[in-house]
C-alpha cells in the first residue's frame, strides 16, 4: 500500500499523548512524540513520526484506533 503524505498527515493527526501510549511502535518514538508534543507542541509530536508511517515501520494510526480523521 502507498500512502501520500497527505493520507499520512491525516493519519498522524489520531495520535494524543493520551493514546501514544497504545500504539505499536518503540518506546523510544514513543518518548520523542511526548517530549516534542509537550516542548514544541502537537504538530511537532506528529512530525517526529510522520516518515516511520510513511515508510510503513509503524501500522497506520486509523487500523490501530479504528478511525479515521
């Protein structure tokens, strides 16, 4: 499946740091999404890992959480 950036920035937009803690990624993308999100605020917590979806290291946030934004 490829995926342009627009359908992955719509993707990344399902992530909080509420339910980061649910998604299957590393511990560590998981600590750089917090700590972004809360220093440089929500987008830059979605940007960190925006290219690890895009390239399909991590499953899409809508098949883990059931929607879509």
């Amino acid at each position: 499946m490829s995926l342009t950036a627009e359908q992955v920035k719509k993707e990344v937009m399902l992530l909080t740091p509420e339910n980061i803690e649910h998604y299957p990624c590393t511990q560590a993308r998981k600590d750089d999404f917090r700590m972004l999100w809360n220093k440089c605020g929500p987008q830059a917590g979605r940007d960190v890992i925006f290219a690890d979806i895009y390239y399909g290291k991590f499953p899409l946030p809508s098949e883990i959480f059931g929607k879509t934004s």
